[in-house]
C-alpha cells in the first residue's frame, strides 16, 4: 500500500476551494487546448459513485451553433454562448437503473454526477480557468440539441474559459449558523 504524502497538496485543494466561483465573462481571444480539457474530464472523472458505476457522460462542445441552442435552452443565458468550450455533463440512467433500481435513478445518478460536476470545477479554477455550473435549463431541448439517447438525462450546462475579469468570490454563510452537533 502506498503511504500518503501530505502538505502541498492539502493546501492546493484547500485554495482551489476557497477560490472557486462562477465566471461568466470569459476571454474570447484565447482557446482551450484539447489536451487540457481531458485534463479537466479526467479530474471529474475521479469523483465517487454509488457502487463505482461512474454514470456521469459528458459532451464537450465548440460548435457555436450548438453554444447559441444550450444558450437559448438556458433562458437566453448569452454567457454559455460566449464560452470558447461548454461542457454538458449527463448522467447515463440506465447505469443507475440497473445498480439501483428506482433511487438509483431517482437519486445516485444525480449524486454522482453532481460529485463529477464539483471535481470538474475545482479542476478548472486550478488550471486558472473559469466556469459557472448551470442547472437552469430546457433539459428537452438541450436533449434535443445534442440528440441525447432517451436515457442520457442532462443536469448541467458548463461553460468554460479564461476569465475575462477578476471578480472577487461572494460571502459565504457562517458555518456556526449552518451547523448543529450533536
């Protein structure tokens, strides 16, 4: 068994939590390699699941065609459009089904995709890109968009790209107002 190194990473993590926020205004001059964007599909990917099903799918979109439907899907949120590369993470539900029956599609499916979806953001906000998680959307429309299998069920839309400005991370609530011990 290989014996866990602490210190540096620890901290990475812990300001990759702390530094983390949504962006929604992204430089359009400057692209995002391919090889980074596995990069950052290969950190989501490290997320827990229930029984190790893994049932997050993602579909990583540049055609701009594309970008304006998730953006109109989206309430017309232009941002999404703007964004050099959107990632639409999915969760395969038929996955979930068979591991788990109705709460695994019901609930696991959702859980493990939306531990993906989290990896996926502190990945970004650590190789000094931005990216909002948007869950407001036309989840048949988006379907439709990307001509998604009936059970590949859209639960976010994600926009990716350098941040145009710095804008600084909104408060968060106390943890003594949020938290009981008992």
């Amino acid at each position: 068994m290989k014996r866990i190194k602490q210190g540096a990473i620890k901290m990475e993590v812990y300001e990759a939590l702390h530094k983390r926020h949504s962006v929604r205004e992204y430089d359009s001059s400057k692209a995002i390699p391919d090889e980074l964007i596995r990069k950052l599909l290969e950190a989501a990917c490290e997320a827990p699941s229930a029984g190790n099903l893994q049932p997050w799918r993602f579909w990583v979109v540049r055609d701009g065609r594309i970008k304006k439907e998730l953006a109109e899907a989206a309430g017309r949120q232009n941002f999404v459009y703007e964004a050099p590369v959107v990632i639409v993470v999915c969760a395969d539900l038929s996955v979930s089904l068979r591991g788990y029956g109705r709460r695994g599609v019901d609930l696991y499916a959702i859980q493990d995709t939306a531990a993906a979806i989290e990896n996926l953001l502190l990945a970004v906000c650590a190789e000094g890109l931005g990216a909002c998680w948007v869950g407001a959307f036309n989840e048949d429309k988006v379907s439709e968009s990307l001509s998604l299998e009936s059970a590949i069920r859209p639960l976010a839309i994600i926009p990716i790209g350098y941040p145009l400005v710095e804008r600084s991370k909104p408060s968060r609530r106390s943890i003594d107002k949020i938290t009981k011990f008992v």
